[in-house]
C-alpha cells in the first residue's frame, strides 16, 4: 500500500511562518549578530581600507585588531550552522593547496624572505578572512547582509575617490591611497553586481535607492580611472546582465545597462575616449611599444614561466624576475641605468610566473568551481525544491562579481586581493546554508515514515507559496 503524498511549501521562510522555526534551524533567519558586525568591519579594513581613507584608524592596526575580535566574536559563537566542519568545500581545499604550493616555492624564490613573509602574513590573512565570512553565514538573509555591507563600503570609497581625488594630465586618477587607478576600476567593477541585486522588485524604495546612488557612483569611478581593464570589465558585465542575470525583471536589466552605458558616455572626457579607443588601435599605445608597456611585460612574463614552470620565481617576486631575469633589465643594469620592475598587470600570468604552472591551475579553478557551483543554485536534488527567484538571484550576483574581477584581472595583478577572497567565502557559506537546509528538510520528511524522492519536474520555485509534491516510492 502506497502511502499518500507529503506536500510541502516551497517558500516556507521565517516571515511566513514565524512560529514554526526555531532560532537554531536552518530555515530561521536571524539578525547580524557581534561575529558578522565584526566580520563587516572586517569587509571594510581589508576591502575597502578605510584606515587608510581616515589614517586615525591605521594607528590602531585596523586589520588586525577587528580580524582578533572576529576569531574571537567565533569562538564563542554556538549556531551550529557555524561548525568549523562546516567548511569543507572544493574551494576551501582549493585556497589551502594554493597557500601550499606558495610555501613550497619559498626555498626557490628570488626573494625567499619577502615571499614567506607573504604567505605567512598576508595569504594567511586572506584565508582567515573567507574562512570567518563563511562559517558565519547561518541563512541566506546572512549573505544578503554581507552583500549589503559590501555596497556601502564600495559606495563610502567610491565617494570619497570621487570627491577628493583628481584626475591627472594623463586622464587617469592619480595618488590613490592603496589601490591604483587600474585596481580602483577592477573593485569598482567587480562591485557593480551587488548594487544591481538591491535594485530587484521586493527590496525597500529606500533600500534601491542607496543601491542606485552606488550604481552611480561606481559608474562615475570607473571613468575617473582611465582604466582600459576596467571599461573592458565594465561592458562584459554588462552584457552579463543583459543576458544571464535573468532573476532581475527584463526592464530593471535594461534600465541598469542602458542607463550605464549613458552615464559612461557623458561623463567620458575626450582624453577618456582617446585612452578608450587605443583598445582597438594599440599600435601608437606606449603599452605596446615601449619596453615596460604591457606587451613587453607579459612576452617576459611567459619567458618566466618558461624558466620555472613548476614553482614560480617565488610569490611577490615578479618584480624582482624583471630586474635579474630579464634579458634587458640585466643590460640596463649593467650599464648602470634603471628599470622599472613592474608587476605583470595580469593576475593569471603573474600567478603563472610566481607560482608556476600547479598555481595557475588552481587560480582558474578557483573560478571554474566558484561559477560552477552558484550555477547549479536551481530547484532539484544538490539543493532540494526550496529555491527560489531570491537565491538564484544571490547565485546570479556573485557570478557577476567574479566574472567582473576574472575580466578585469587580466590587466591587473589582483590574485591575492582580499576582494576575491571574500567572494569565495560568500561562495562558500552559501553553498553550505543552502545543503543545510536541504538535508533539515529531508529529514523532517523521512521522520513522518513516508518514503519521498523528489518530484521528475518540480514546478516553478519563483511562485511565492507554491507547493510541490513528493510521492511515494
């Protein structure tokens, strides 16, 4: 005898049944506790340097001091959606085995010292970074909230750039603190998908307001840059959201896009479009005719990754292989004239000469999974039948962000920015809420004695209150 079918609601979230959930389950969403405040100023230290906007808060080691008060804040957190267990992921393996190849090429680097300090301090920092912005994530509106934190201070930088900084003679802006004009637009850039997913039906005129006024003012940086990489980031997302960020309504896409490409045309100088137009035209562009323009740098760089294809010349060593590797650095050197050893203005291929060939590999994987994994965020078995237009529009954004941060990053050397770790960590928690909840719904199925699987075509998860149906096996 069959038993008959258990239906369960799709949408079944705090707000609609308030009584139902407690505070420790999965399907609870509770405020921002002390751990994600700190984890926010956290975002707003690393991310958005703050400290180094307002130089009173760099006195205190801003970095440090709100990265111990996080560690802290977790270990004495009890939310069982915040065991350290819980951070067994692809990408976290992934991030350990690029650290581990890093401290494998300390003995071979041509700065041994600088790279271990590196690994030890900076990349460690990285790490606990996504580590502690993952782990505390315990539901969606969790992530929500670090998206939200995320936009202001993308909107606090952006401003106070745009307010106090000016553009130099060459067209770009010049004397940024921490960030150059090429980094500034890839963050800008990579910024942009969060402010479009507070600009969705369903968020507070308030709340897509201020999202609109950063949509703004990232627009207004990225032509303030000069930047090349950041245009070319800036219309690939775009055509990102034009065509793939398909939980935000057609119109709000088109209006974003359009209303973009507007603002970039009218806020573009002269000097800005000229600058703009050697993209299609690079020969008379010093980047392609001068000896530490970028063509010259990436024809060295492959030239070191030819030479050390296992290890690298050492993390953060880049430099140092065009003042001792390179065939014109050591003439220019041994006619006693200087040589501006740069780094390769591009994340994969300075990851590729620094950490050789292992280390490239796992710096596109870190895409490649990251982007595989959010596409899969659908109803069906990785995740059950409870998601709906609001996590496929979480997912939608962050592959925006890394495909924004991936684009970019080929003219900038941004592998190791703090930026992209709090990506992954976002990532990451979100994938474990998401199976978290899966496997609480599971088992409060299995526990009522009826046998379940999941329906062959579960209806659409974007209807509000809609039911699905598990028969019997």
């Amino acid at each position: 005898m069959a038993h008959p079918q258990t239906t369960i609601p799709i949408d079944q979230t705090p707000s609609r049944y308030p009584a139902m959930i407690p505070p420790d389950s999965p399907w609870a969403e509770l405020r921002a506790d002390r751990l994600m405040k700190a984890i926010g100023w956290m975002i707003f230290a690393y991310i958005w340097r703050i400290q180094d906007v307002l130089p009173i808060l760099g006195k205190v080691q801003l970095p440090i001091l709100v990265g111990a008060i996080s560690v802290g804040f977790y270990a004495t957190s009890r939310h069982p959606a915040r065991r350290a267990r819980l951070l067994k992921s692809p990408l976290t393996s992934l991030t350990l085995l690029l650290w581990g190849i890093m401290l494998v090429g300390v003995p071979t680097s041509l700065w041994a010292g600088h790279s271990l300090s590196f690994a030890l301090k900076s990349q460690l920092l990285n790490i606990l970074f996504m580590g502690l912005v993952a782990l505390s994530i315990r539901s969606v509106r969790d992530v929500e909230w670090f998206a939200r934190v995320n936009l202001y201070g993308a909107m606090f930088y952006a401003t106070i750039v745009n307010i106090f900084f000016s553009v130099g003679s060459d067209g770009r802006l010049s004397n940024l603190v921490f960030y150059d004009s090429n980094d500034f637009a890839l963050v800008m850039v990579t910024t942009i998908p969060f402010a479009l997913f507070f600009l969705r039906p369903g968020n507070s005129s308030r709340r897509r307001a201020i999202a609109l006024a950063a949509l703004a003012m990232l627009l207004i940086g990225i032509v303030k840059s000069g930047s090349r990489g950041g245009f070319i980031g800036l219309i690939v997302v775009l055509l990102y959201v034009l065509v793939r960020y398909r939980s935000i309504p057609s119109r709000v896409r088109m209006f974003a896009a359009l209303g973009g490409i507007v603002l970039v045309a009218a806020l573009g100088s002269d000097k800005y479009w000229t600058q703009i137009s050697t993209i299609a035209h690079p020969e008379g562009d010093y980047n392609w005719t001068d000896p530490v323009g970028r063509k010259a740098v990436w024809e060295r760089g492959l030239g070191y990754v030819e030479q050390h294809p296992l290890v690298g010349v050492g993390v953060k060593a880049y430099p140092i292989a065009e003042g001792t590797l390179s065939d014109i650095g050591r003439s220019l050197s041994a006619q006693g004239k200087g040589f501006k050893w740069s780094v390769a203005h591009n994340s994969f291929l300075e990851t590729a000469a620094e950490l050789g060939i292992p280390g490239l590999i796992v710096f596109v994987a870190f895409f490649v999974v990251a982007i595989r994994t959010l596409m899969r965020v659908k109803p069906g078995r990785r995740y059950g039948p409870w998601i709906s237009t609001r996590e496929t529009a979480i997912a939608q954004m962050l592959v925006g962000a890394l495909v924004g941060f991936a684009v970019a990053g080929i003219f900038v050397s941004a592998e190791y920015f703090s930026y992209l770790y709090f990506l992954l960590g976002l990532v990451i928690g979100f994938d474990k809420i998401l199976r978290l909840r899966r496997d609480a719904a599971w088992a409060a199925l299995a526990a009522t004695g009826r046998p379940v699987r999941l329906a062959t075509a579960p209806p659409p998860a974007a209807v509000p209150g809609a039911a699905l149906a598990l028969p019997s096996v």
